[in-house]
C-alpha cells in the first residue's frame, strides 16, 4: 500500500512538472512573437537590458515590502 501511494504521488509530481514546464515554454514562445510581431507594426519595445532593470526595482521592492 505504502509503494503504491508513493508511485501515485510520482505521478502527481511529474505531470504537475510537465504542466508547468510547458507553461513555461508557452509563455516564452508567446512573448517573442508578441514582441516581434508588435516590432513589425513599428511599436517600441524595450530591450531586454531594459525589461532586466524593471525586474530588478521589483524584486528591489519587493525586498523592500517584506
């Protein structure tokens, strides 16, 4: 019995795993075309030394707030 609810939990792990991997990599996928596509039409978009900064100031903040 003990086996058998360890195994199921496995299962449970990796399918949580895979989900969140694929979410990952979906999210990623979807901002580069974003970003490429609204670069097309001519919208300004910030770099990624740029968009790196902006992270910073909120885990800054963040820091800060707890």
């Amino acid at each position: 019995m003990r086996r058998h609810a360890l195994n199921l939990l496995r299962a449970v792990a990796r399918r949580l795993w895979r989900a969140a991997l694929r979410a990952v990599v979906a999210g990623l996928v979807f901002a580069v075309c974003l970003a490429v596509a609204l670069r097309l039409m001519g919208v300004p978009v910030p770099g990624p030394e740029e968009l790196l900064d902006e992270f910073e100031g909120v885990s800054r903040l963040a820091e800060i707030l707890s």
